[in-house]
C-alpha cells in the first residue's frame, strides 16, 4: 500500500514539473493563439493565424524566410514598391499605407486581418486603439536587432505554425556565428568607422546597425557615443582601420544591385571629404560599401558575414558571406541569385 502511495506522489510530482517546464509565453490550442511578442505584450488571436497585414520589409522578409508568406495579405508601400523582390505577391489594393507610422486603417480594416504585424518604432500604440474594437490583434517584432535574431524567427515561427523552419532558419545562422566568434576570439579587433546612407550618421548601443558590427568582432569608434549623428572631422581624429557604409542617400533597399557606377561614386565621396585623405582605411584601400538590400538579410546576419570577412579574411577562411547572401535570397526568399550587391565584389569563394 505505501509503494503505490509512493508511485502515485512520483506521478503528481512528475506531472507538475513538467507543467512548469512549458513555455508560458507561447501557447497553441485548436482554437486559439498566445504569445508574447518583441516588447513583452502577451498576445491571444482566435485561432491559428492564417491572414496578417504586415509593416516593414524586415518583418516581411523573417516571415517569407519561414514559408509563410501566404500568410500574409497585406503589406506597407515601402515593401509593395519592390517589385523585382515581391512581383505578383501584392496587388495595389493589398497596401495597408505609406509606412508603419503611416497606416490606412480603413484598408486594414477592409482587408480584415486577425493580426498586424509592425516593429517597436511604428505607430503600434496608435494601431491598437483603431483596430482593436473590429477584432484585429497588433504585434510587435522587431526583426531590426542582430541579436535578438533567435527571439524573433521563434516568434515568427510560433505566430504561423512554422517552428520547424524557423528552428532549421536559426541553425544555419547559429553555426556561422559559431565559427566567427570561435576564430576571432583572441585576435585583436579591428577599428571601423560605420556609415548609414548620410554623411556623418553612424551607431551606437541601441541603434539598429550596432549589434552587426559586434557579431562581427568590429571595433566600432563610436561605440561609446550617444548620439548617431556625429562630427565627421572626429573620424579623422580616430583614424580607423577600415570605412564601412550602407546605402546611399535616396537609395531605396532594393532586390536589384546599384550599379557598379554608383558604388565608385559613393566610394570618391568619402574618399575626398576634408583631411581623409590622410586616414588609413583610405590610404590601404580599406572602404566596404553595402547595399541596403544586402546588408539587412536575417536581421542585419547578412551584412555581419560581410563585414567579419572583410576584416579577417585570413583568419575566417571557411566563411563564404556572398555563399550566404544567395543561399538567403535562393532559398530562404524565392528569388532568384542576383550578384553585385557589395564594393568590392565578393566570389562564392571568397
């Protein structure tokens, strides 16, 4: 009589820690969804999600990555206007608005999606309140931030049922990121200057672009600052060892590559900006230009292969970042390879 006492106690005991070991934040029944999304907001849809309006091509791309794209029936102008990227996905009447801080309510509402999706730095408190007395749900995911890369593809993968993939997504990542930090671990860094699009805005600790440069074992100069617009004369006081730059003004962040005129143009201008001449990432030729299309592929993991590479080239021979960039856009996006996307070229090889 006490051993079966002693069994069914084991059961009970059992029983309520694996309940504990469940994750609270991520649910799914037969009739309903929770979740808790990139800012802490425990979220629950009816039912599995099936129709989402989505804003922000970084969003957009985290879900196209996981196969759910079908999922998806409305997106922002900024994602609708890229054409060669998404051709035959959205028709006109699918734009949910200009930008995520600039959404047409009315069409969200029309279009009748259980969820929005949108980053932290979009009008989601103001979506909220619109959309929530017709039944719309509004999640943030910040697809922006490197390091938090795991978080959303987990997230996005739990939203539409897709946990496998994104688990496979995460792998794939994970180990190149192994194998940099593995490699660079006790190799001195090198000091980079970091452009973005307009003279003199570059990163900090918070900033969207700041973990990209951190994964990539790079000494940002300006990692101690406050502010990302800066004194371009202080970068001539700092004299990195390589300049490395995303976009250009008034480039949009498109599937198609500048071309190769455009990046020597981007390339002069910083070369023949007051005293540079005398830096050494311009005497030793040490300037990695990005386009915007390239740089931002799995939250910004892209664009932390190319810059690793770029710096380490002798001690990271085994990593291939234009590999990985048509391994992104092949398989992970649909699309088919387009190369050119970075100055200088990068072979499969290299």
């Amino acid at each position: 009589m006490q051993a079966k006492i002693f069994i069914i106690l084991l059961l009970l005991l059992n029983t309520f820690f694996c309940s504990g070991c469940l994750n609270s934040k991520q649910q799914t029944s037969a009739d309903h969804l929770t979740f808790t999304d990139s800012i802490g907001r425990s979220i629950t849809i009816n039912g599995p999600v099936t129709k989402a309006v989505v804003a922000n091509r970084y969003n957009v791309e985290v879900i196209k990555s996981i196969g759910a794209l079908d999922k998806v029936i409305g997106v922002d102008y900024g994602i609708y206007q890229d054409q060669d990227a998404y051709a035959g996905c959205f028709s006109k009447n699918q734009v949910i608005g200009k930008s995520q801080n600039a959404l047409n309510y009315e069409k969200i509402i029309e279009l009748d999606p259980q969820l929005l999706i949108i980053t932290g730095n979009g009008s989601w408190e103001d979506a909220e309140k619109k959309l929530s007395p017709f039944g719309i749900k509004v999640a943030v995911m910040d697809a922006y931030y490197t390091d938090k890369f795991a978080e959303t593809y987990t997230l996005a993968g739990h939203i539409f049922g897709k946990e496998k993939e994104a688990a496979a997504f995460i792998n794939y990542f994970q180990d190149k990121l192994d194998y940099i930090n593995t490699a660079l671990k006790n190799i001195p860094q090198k000091t980079v200057y970091f452009e973005y699009k307009k003279q003199g805005t570059t990163t900090v600790p918070g900033d969207y672009f700041f973990e990209m440069l951190e994964y990539a074992h790079a000494n940002n100069i300006f990692r101690n600052a406050s502010s990302t617009e800066i004194n371009i004369e202080a970068v001539v006081q700092q004299n990195p060892d390589a300049i490395i730059k995303v976009g250009a003004v008034n480039a949009a962040p498109k599937y198609t590559p500048p071309a190769s005129d455009e990046f020597l143009q981007r390339k002069a201008e910083l070369s023949s900006r007051p005293g540079w001449d005398t830096l050494k990432a311009v005497k030793k030729d040490r300037i990695l230009l990005l386009s915007q299309y390239v740089h931002g592929g799995a939250s910004k993991l892209v664009g932390t292969m190319y810059i690793a590479k770029f710096l380490y080239p002798e001690y990271l021979p085994d990593l291939h970042p234009e590999q990985i960039f048509k391994d992104w856009v092949s398989q992970y996006q649909g699309l088919d390879y387009l190369p050119g996307h970075t100055y200088p070229a990068f072979t499969l090889n290299d």
